[in-house]
C-alpha cells in the first residue's frame, strides 16, 4: 500500500471518527440514538455487508486463504487465551479486573471495526477473510469468555449459532464456495446497505469515544497496559509468524490486522452483564479506540513492507 493510500484511509477514518465524536458531545447523537444505531448496525449493516462478499469470484487462492486464517484464528486465540491469562496472574488486580484483562487484551472488536477496515483496504476478498477470522472470535468469545467472565462452566452455544453475523457469515462461505450467487436485482440493494457499514461504525466509534472524559481514560495505569499488549505486541507476534509462513500478502496482512483491532465492545457488555469490573472494561475500549489512530496505520505500514 502506498503512503498516499494509506494517508487517505487514516484521513476517511479520523474525519468519520471525529463527526461522531462531534454528534456526541454536541448531543444530537444521545444515547438512545447511538444505541439504536449500534443495533441496525450489528442487526442489518454488517449481515447484508458480509453477505455481500459472498458475490466475490470463485478461486482456490481465496479458498486456501480461507482456510488459512481460520487455522491462524482459532491458533491466536488457543494460545493468547491461555498467555493473557497467565499474564493477569502476575498483576496486582482483582480477579475481577484479571478476567476482564485476559479478555480485554485477546478479543478485538473484529467485526464492528474489523469488517469496514478490511473491505475498505482489501474489497470484497478482504471482507471474506475478516468473516472467516470473526467466526472464530465468536466461537471462543462466546464459550472460553463468557465462562471466564461469569465464572460458570457453560458454554452459551445458542448465542454462537444464533448471532445475525455468525449466520450471515456461514450463508456467505457456503454461498462462496457453491456455484450458487445471489441474483444482481438482490444482491444491488444488499451491497448498497452493507456500504454503510464503514462510515456508520466509525461515526458510533466517535460517539463512544466522547462518552468518557479523556482525563478518565488517561489515569488508568493498567489500561495502558491492556492497549500495548492488544494493539503491539500480539499484532507483532502475529506479523512476525506471518513473516515466517510467509503467506499471500493480503491474506497475511489481514491475519495481522485482525489481531491489531482495538478491545472489542462486547467485552464491555458481558462485563455489565456479570458484574465483572465493567468500568475497567469501558476504559479499556475508549482508550483502545484512541490509540488505534497510531498503531494501526503502523501495522499497516510494517505490512507493507515485510509481507
């Protein structure tokens, strides 16, 4: 990716990032609308967007790169769950505070921010392989860290299967590799919904971001840490294995960036939900969102040049 591209994408998201930070605070976005505008965008937008790169030509390339990052996901998150959680052992917190960091630093916000991102700088075929990597995220989300958080020994399958963007994404792979496609009359008016994806997610980013006050998010030490782990050093791992592998460039760019998301929201949510040092958890996200403006454009850059 040249610099001018890369400039151009950081210039569309802060500009989009900073409207919604402005809708905020002026309060014309209030917390019911930036509610209801995070659901239509989980509920409608990022479905139909993902549906929409199930329209993508066929080819064994893309399939070897599919299954190239579901392997990649499901290693990063076997192995990071078990790392981040032996890291919180060593850290003077709470248990409380040690589960929602385990979380925290292994669960990137993959599809709210994950999807725009990838089909911003990959297109469709960028779009297919953020899906394949998101399964994988609810998978693990779903079971090893709603068990974590709520100190049960369940695993919330329904809640796995049932989630509007796990089953758009399955309709999607099936979609792709059958000689089945969604008629154009149809498939028009998905895409141009799912197109909103980008500017709609960035816009809540901003919102969100507005929320807390910045001298909140720069006080908590630890949160700190939750955003160096989450935005460097596990992408960095991450590149560094792909610089082994030595994949295709865009599959292994995505395989990196995946994992240099910031703190994924539904962290947050479960953390309410559990009683499970949710302020921390709040923190940790705004201040993850923040510091995403620096390090992604790095990871992209060090992408660039090494993969």
């Amino acid at each position: 990716m040249s610099l001018l591209t890369l400039l151009s994408l950081i210039v569309k998201i802060a500009f989009m990032i900073a409207l919604g930070y402005f809708l905020r605070r002026r309060n014309i976005i209030t917390e019911e609308i930036q509610t209801g505008l995070a659901d239509i965008l989980v509920l409608a937008v990022l479905p139909l967007s993902i549906l929409s790169s199930s329209s993508h030509d066929f080819s064994r390339e893309i399939l070897r790169s599919i299954l190239f990052i579901g392997v990649a996901a499901i290693l990063y998150y076997s192995v990071g769950l078990v790392l981040m959680r032996g890291v919180s052992r060593f850290l003077p917190l709470p248990e409380s505070e040690r589960k929602v960091f385990s979380t925290m630093t292994v669960f990137a916000n993959t599809g709210f921010v994950g999807f725009p991102v990838m089909t911003e700088l990959f297109g469709k075929p960028g779009l297919l392989l953020a899906v394949i990597y998101n399964m994988a995220y609810n998978l693990f989300m779903y079971t090893f860290g709603i068990s974590l958080l709520s100190g049960s020994k369940g695993m919330d399958w329904r809640k796995v299967l049932a989630n509007p963007v796990t089953v758009a994404s399955v309709a999607s792979l099936l979609i792709y590799i059958s000689p089945f496609r969604i008629p154009s009359l149809l498939m028009q008016p998905i895409t141009d919904v799912g197109s909103m994806s980008v500017p709609l997610s960035m816009i809540i980013m901003g919102a969100s971001i507005a929320r807390v006050p910045l001298i909140e998010i720069l006080r908590d030490k630890y949160s700190y840490l939750v955003s160096f782990l989450r935005l460097l050093v596990l992408p960095l791992i991450m590149l560094f294995a792909m610089v082994l592998i030595h994949p295709d460039k865009t599959t292994g760019t995505v395989a990196v960036l995946m994992t240099a998301l910031p703190c994924g929201s539904m962290n947050v949510i479960f953390a309410e939900k559990y009683n499970c040092a949710p302020q921390f958890a709040s923190k940790s996200v705004i201040q993850s969102m923040v510091f995403m403006a620096g390090t992604l454009p790095l990871l992209i850059y060090l992408c660039g040049i090494l993969l």
